[in-house]
C-alpha cells in the first residue's frame, strides 16, 4: 500500500495562520473518545500539513472552539432547513470543513470567503463545485459581496473572525450585506476584552496576529446597525453542548464574569 504523502507547508502569516488555532481544535476532537463535532476532514487537513501544532495549543481552549463550531452549525442547519433555497456566506472560513459538516439542500448556494492566500490552500482540499463556492478576498473588501445573489433569505456565519477586525470594519460590513441581501440572519462570536488581552498576549508572541474588537456591552452589538436585531446572546461556557466531563470546570469559570463573558454566540436576524 502507498505511503500518505509527505506533510507539506502552506504559505500562510499573521491572520491567516490562525486558522490553525480552531482546525487543530476540531482535529483533537475527532480522534477523542467522544466527539463534540466528528470532524474528519479537519484531521485530514491536520495531517497533511506540516505546522506546528503545539505551538498554538492552548488547555481548555479546544473544547470551547469546537462547541462553538457545534452551536454555529446548529443555527445554519435550522437556517437552511426552514429556507431550502437560500445563500450561506461563511466568512473568514479559513480551512473549516462546514460545508461538508452541513451539507445544506441543493437549493443552497454556499459561499466561503477569506483571504486569497487562505482559498488558495483551500482548494487543495476542497472542490468548487455546483452550489459551492469559495471568494478569495478580505471580508473588508467591498467587491466580493456584489457576486452574492441579492434575492434570496441569507445567513452569514462567521467563526471565530469578527474578534480580528477593527469593531468599524464590522459595523461596515453589516451594513453591506444589509443593503445587498434582502433578509437573513448574522451567526457569529464575540469575545470580551479579558480574553481578547489574554489571546493577544499568545497570539501576538506566537503568530503576529493581533486581536482587536471587544465586546463587553451587548449593546455595542446593537449598534452595528440599526436594520440588525439581536435576537440571542449566550456564554458559549452555558453551551448544552459542553461534554459533561468539562462542565463542573466550565461551570466553576462561569461563576466568575470575566470568564463567563469571554466568548458569547451571537444570533441578528435582519
Ligand atoms: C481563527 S481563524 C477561524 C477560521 C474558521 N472560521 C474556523 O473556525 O476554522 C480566523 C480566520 O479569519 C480569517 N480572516 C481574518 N480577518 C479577515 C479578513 N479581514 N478578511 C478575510 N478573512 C479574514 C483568517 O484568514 C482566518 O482564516
């Protein structure tokens, strides 16, 4: 039988390189036990390139980033059950495999964006195909977001990627998509300025990616925008699914507000 190929190296910086972070997270938890999020192709991925996993590893922090990844997929599965023809735009997709996660109905058309350096290692492990496709470009970029249909009910979900732009650049973007899509919703995360001070003290040592937009106040959520309407707000440490052997530590962390607060799942319906 042939060898798998060498584990090769992908030309990745900054921002970018950070999606190791989450993608080794989802790695880990396929070869657990017992799942959270059975990612196979995140192992695959893992696998085949050749990184320094370690070196982004944080305890504890794993298990919150694949609930996270669970909770999101949760709500784009509702999202595209209850509108079979809509659009998914997945920003700041990095090497995440969602789509395959979800698998969304054939009416779906499926839009993953990041960086062109990101889509570029992207399409190595991944095909554009019928409903699927994949934008390589900034999210800030105005361009990318005149391709979308602008017809069609849209959830946008962004994992882990609001936390890396200037809270402008959001409160932008929003505005774009309101203004090109006619209805949908926004499924995303925030972290408050705990543990953006505490990612930024690893990150900045170990990738040169920088964190910078906090939430401590919801209401800076609702004021992105005045067409977006908050609709969820939860700590993702509150998740129902946080396996059990990981909640009476979680739920140790929650009593104290810094924890509790520091990464929360976000639902805006527009
Ligand atoms: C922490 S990773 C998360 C990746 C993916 N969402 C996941 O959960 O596996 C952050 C991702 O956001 C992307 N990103 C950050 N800022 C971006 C921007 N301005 N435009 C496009 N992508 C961006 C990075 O390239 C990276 O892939």
């Amino acid at each position: 039988m042939a060898s798998p190929p060498a584990p090769r190296k992908l030309d990745l910086v900054g921002d970018e390189e950070t999606l190791f972070i989450p993608l080794y997270a989802k790695a880990l938890d396929y070869r657990s036990r017992r799942p959270i999020l059975g990612d196979a192709k995140a192992d695959e991925i893992v696998r085949a390139v050749d990184f320094d996993y370690e070196r982004i590893r944080t305890r504890g922090t794993p298990t919150l980033l694949v609930v996270r990844a669970r909770q999101l997929d949760e709500w784009v599965r509702e999202f595209v059950r209850a509108h079979p023809s809509s659009v998914v735009v997945h920003l700041g997709c990095g090497l995440d495999a969602r789509y395959l996660r979800i698998r969304p109905p054939d009416g779906v058309d499926w839009y993953d964006v990041d960086f062109p350096r990101v889509i570029e290692a992207r399409r190595s492990f991944y095909d554009e195909r019928g409903s699927y496709h994949m934008l390589a470009s900034a999210i800030t970029d105005p361009g990318w977001i005149e391709t979308l249909p602008s017809d069609r009910a849209t959830v946008v979900v962004a994992d882990g990627v609001f936390e890396y732009l200037d809270r402008t650049d959001v409160a932008t973007l929003f505005g774009r998509i309101v203004d090109h899509c006619p209805s949908g919703e926004f499924d995303f995360d925030v972290l408050n300025s705990f543990a953006l001070a505490m990612g930024n003290a690893r990150l900045t040592a170990r990738s040169g990616a920088r964190l910078k937009w906090a939430v401590d106040d919801p209401g800076d959520i609702d004021r992105l925008s005045g067409r977006v309407k908050r609709v969820y707000l939860g700590s993702v440490f509150r998740s129902h699914y946080v396996p059990w052997p990981s909640r009476l530590a979680l739920g140790i962390a929650f009593l104290f507000r810094n924890y509790r607060t520091s990464i929360r799942l976000v639902r805006c319906t527009f």
